[in-house]
C-alpha cells in the first residue's frame, strides 16, 4: 500500500493550532515540527501522512521523540520489506 505524501506547506500549517496552546511546550515542539516539515518545501519534497501523525502525537505528549524516530525507523523497515 503507498503512504500518502502530503504538501510540506499544508503539514506545517497543521501545527497553527498549536501556536495558541496554553502548554508552552506544546507552542514549541510545534514550532520546531512545522519548521522542519516546512524545509521539506525548500527543496520540492513532500512529507508522509504518517509523520504528520508522529509529530502530532509527539506534541501532544502520546510519544516522546525517541519513540517517534524508533517508529518511523521500524514503519520504513517494514515497508522495504514489504510487511
């Protein structure tokens, strides 16, 4: 099954509704994902839908970003091989 890709530029305006969050730690990791998502733009490159899903969930507490590298190592690996 192919991943979606979405648009870096629609990916990081995703994390908008975090720049008014009461959590300052929310405003900043949002802040950094839709900073390194939106590079992607520089170079034409889109991000997958599954990253997006990782970053959310890594700013609203659900997975530290070790758990979100370790995800998106295995979730590749599996989908080289086919799994």
């Amino acid at each position: 099954m192919k991943e979606q890709a979405i648009e870096s530029k629609k990916a990081a305006g995703l994390f908008e509704k975090y720049k008014t969050d009461p959590d300052p730690k929310n405003r900043e990791l949002a802040g950094i994902w839709a900073g390194s998502i939106g590079l992607q733009d520089v170079d034409g490159l889109s991000v997958s839908s599954y990253l997006v899903e990782l970053s959310i969930r890594n700013i609203e507490g659900e997975v530290t970003i070790k758990e979100v590298e370790a995800l998106i190592e295995k979730h590749y690996k599996n989908q080289k091989s086919g799994k």
